[in-house]
C-alpha cells in the first residue's frame, strides 16, 4: 500500500506568495532557513530573473517535478570567505516519528551551472527541537548529528537531477527535518570542477538546488527480538548473528544508544562487537536486519542487543 510522505510540500510547488528576489525560502510553504542563512526559492511565476525557472542567478536547471525547487551553499571557498560557510534549509514533519521504526528517506540534488565546487556531503538531521545554533553561517554546523547517507561519489551533476536516498531507524518523537552539510571543512570531501571562469565570488563554491523530498515509514513485515551476546572471545556467544539461508539478499546495520552507525554490512550477517576493529563497551546496541527472502518478500528484524563483555 501507499505511504504517507511525512514532507509537507516536497516539490515546494505551493507557495505562500510568489518569490521576487533571493533569501526567500520562507516563501514556500512549509520550509524555512536555518538561522536566516539566506537559502533560496526558486519558482517560475517570479518576475524576477535572479530566482526564475529554468533559468536563474546559478544556471540553468528544469524543476525535478512542477515548477519550482529551493537551493542553498554547502561549501565555499575559504579564500573568499574566512570561516566556514554553510546554508540549509528544514520543516515541520506531518508526524512525529515512531520510536525503532525504519523510514526511507530520499530527495533530489543538481549543481548549479555556475559553481566551482561540488561535494558529498550533503545529509539529513532529525529532531524534535529547532534552535538556531544547528547551523550558523558563518560557523560549523556541528550541533546535530545526521543520519547515515552513502557518500561514495561526488555529486557532480548540473545537466539532470541525482537521487539521494537511505534508510535509517527514528530515536522517536522527531518532528522537524534539517537538510544541510553538517562537516566543518576539513572534513568535507570537495572536489573542483570545470565552471565558467568569471570574477564573480559567489560563484566560487559548491551550491545545489534541491527538489522532490520524500520520507516514508517503510512497510515491511517485522520481526523484533532481543538478543545477548558476549563477545570475550571465550568460544561461546562470540557474535551477534542472523542466519541468512533463506535470504537472497539482506543488509544488516548495528547502531548505539546515540543512533549513530557502527556496523553496516551487505555480505556478512553476523557482528563481532567492534567499531572499526574497537571493542565497543559493554551496553545496549540496536540491530536492524533487512532481507528479501527466497520468495521475494522483504522482512525487517530489529530489536534490541545487550552487549556483555
């Protein structure tokens, strides 16, 4: 059956007035800057040249779907600004989110034309709170911690749009969305790219438009456990394993008390209780184990795993 998505206005198609200059985001319904951090909104019923679409201040780009996106800076050049420069944007969600449930979330990424940077950092935060420190313009955007995307490649596109998407488990009672680089610069991977070689400085970063966000509570067929597991190597109890015989293909994800990632593997079904070869330390851990068994349909395990060392 079909799910709900939890984005309201996701396409930023409905408009609380027609945008007519830049820094406008709070003229799509529903979303907002962070921190007044001048994200944009860009819409074809403008007059105006600079937030026009297809054709505006950064490029060229048709909207992913309808007739309007929103854009903001991930990076910037730290020899035309002095500190780290991040804008994003963020909403309300229709629902607060489930406690150790799964969700899909996924949205759609272009560069502009202009720019001269691209990066892979580009992530998603939940919270059930707002506070304008989660992203200061001017500073690090270090206060949230966002949920783990694959950043294998560079996001290099300005002809067509990327897809982003990735599953994750809610802590629960998160209701507002965040959507921004959440790495200072020297942990951001960026990369330079060919650009039209011009004196403006604005152009000297890596800048995105966004469009067509979804987040769905996946449906799936779940089975929660809880599970003991020692791993001293004593030769009893060593891993935390799910036995894959009638599976085609699974993903198995191990994540602490803080929701962040330690373990994630596609071809291996059991843990061995480390983090980047580490004992973790003794406590509670979550699993999430998602397969398509022999007769195609798709299973969740998930549950709790107290780790006794």
């Amino acid at each position: 059956k079909a799910q709900q998505n939890l984005v309201p206005n996701g396409s930023f198609e409905d408009t609380l007035m027609c945008p007519t200059s830049l820094n406008e985001t709070i003229k799509c319904k529903n979303w907002f800057d962070l921190n007044n951090c001048s994200s944009d909104y860009f819409n074809s019923c403008t007059t105006s040249s600079l937030i026009n679409v297809p054709s505006n201040y950064f490029g060229f780009q048709q909207a992913k779907s309808g007739k309007a996106y929103c854009g903001f800076y991930t990076y910037f050049n730290n020899s035309v600004s002095t500190s780290p420069y991040r804008e994003g944007i963020y909403t309300r969600l229709m629902n607060k989110l489930e406690i150790n449930q799964t969700y899909h979330i996924e949205f759609f990424l272009s560069l502009a034309d202009s720019m001269k940077y691209g990066i892979k950092n580009i992530d998603v935060a939940f919270t059930d709170t707002i506070n304008p420190s989660f992203v200061v313009c001017s500073g690090n955007p270090s206060t949230l911690i966002p949920i783990s995307l694959s950043h294998q490649n560079y996001y290099l596109e300005k002809n067509t749009w990327i897809k982003i998407e990735g599953d994750f488990v809610a802590n629960g009672n998160e209701k507002y969305m965040v959507i921004s680089n959440f790495n200072n610069d020297n942990f951001t991977d960026y990369i330079v790219i060919n650009h039209v070689v011009t004196s403006n400085t604005d152009y000297l970063g890596a800048y995105y438009y966004i469009d067509d966000i979804k987040l769905e509570l996946k449906d799936t067929e779940n089975i929660s456990e809880e599970i003991i597991f020692t791993p001293n190597n004593d030769g009893f109890n060593d891993y935390f394993e799910i036995n894959t015989k009638n599976y085609k293909e699974f993903r198995l994800m191990i994540y602490n008390r803080w929701g962040n990632t330690i373990y994630s593997s596609s071809s291996y079904s059991k843990w061995d209780g480390k983090y980047k070869s580490n004992n973790c330390p003794s406590g509670t851990y979550y699993f999430l184990f998602e397969g398509k068994n022999i007769d195609d349909k798709q299973k969740i395990h998930k549950g709790y795993i107290q780790l006794i060392n």
